[in-house]
C-alpha cells in the first residue's frame, strides 16, 4: 500500500509477507496517518521501513500495533518514521529481522508510550531504537512483553 497525499487510516488491518524498496507493508508519504489495531508481520524493505514507514507527512498516530517481525536492509526494520512528529502507544514491536526496531529522524516532540519492546536485534545500529536528530523524543512507562509467538505468518501474537 502506498498513500501519498491526504489522510491515511489504517484501522484493524493486516499486512503480512509483502516486500518493497521502502515500506515493505506500507508506505505513507504525506498528508496525516493513523494507524490503530493493524498488524505488520514478516514484511521487508530492502531501504527503509520494513514494517511500515511514514515520512514527510503531517502527523502520525499509532496506537494498538502490531511489528513482529519486519526487517530492512538499511534503517527501520519494524518501523521507520522520518521528518514526523508521532505519537507511538500501546504498541508492540518485537523480532526485528534487520534494521532496528524503530527508527525516527527528524521532527519534533515523538510520544512513545505504554509500547513494549521484545527481542529487537540488529548487529549495525541499535536493536530497539534509534533517534537521530530530534528536538524532543517522551518515553512513558513502556513495560516489557510477556510472550510472543512468530513464523506463523499473519498468525503470529503476543
């Protein structure tokens, strides 16, 4: 999927084993987006935002979202947001294949809150997050998962 203009909604989606340049299940290159209740499950990029990647758009708001699993050869395996401010909450992002889990640029004042963070690993850059060049990033209360289970494809929960 790509957007690239207007408002995006992503509300109780699935996007599982999709590949792209950039955002290997979905890409959002302006206007607004919310994503809420949606999975992003073993997609890959082979640049940025395995997962999902937003840039250069006016607002992003994710909320109750699953990354399990995405990888990008270059930065934002799970998630890449760049030049956005975004809000980030009650989230999961877990088993990045390559590329960190979240990565953010640009922008100002990120939320990250009530998101768990579970078994992200990249050998390059970091395995959970990584800020470059921000005005402000919040991180709230965000507890650690319990338990997960992948290679089940779009099955794959927490």
């Amino acid at each position: 999927m790509l957007s690239t203009g207007g408002s995006s909604a992503l509300v109780g989606v699935s996007f599982c084993e999709n590949s792209a340049a950039q955002g290997g299940g979905a890409r959002i290159t302006s206007g607004t987006a919310t994503v809420r209740g949606s999975s992003f499950v073993e997609n890959s990029a082979t640049n940025l935002g395995g997962g999902l990647q937003v840039s250069m758009a006016d607002g992003l708001l994710v909320s109750l979202a699953t990354f399990l699993g995405n990888g990008a050869d270059t930065l934002g395996g799970n998630l890449y947001v760049g030049d956005v401010t975004a809000e980030i909450s009650d989230s999961l992002v877990a088993w990045v294949t390559a590329g960190d889990g979240l990565y953010v640029k640009n922008g100002t004042d990120h939320v990250l809150s009530h998101d768990a963070w579970y078994e992200n690993v990249d050998e390059d850059i970091s395995g959970v997050l990584t800020v470059d060049d921000l005005d402000s990033t919040h991180l709230l209360e965000n507890p650690g998962a319990s338990t997960c289970v992948l290679g089940d494809g779009c099955a794959a929960r927490f």
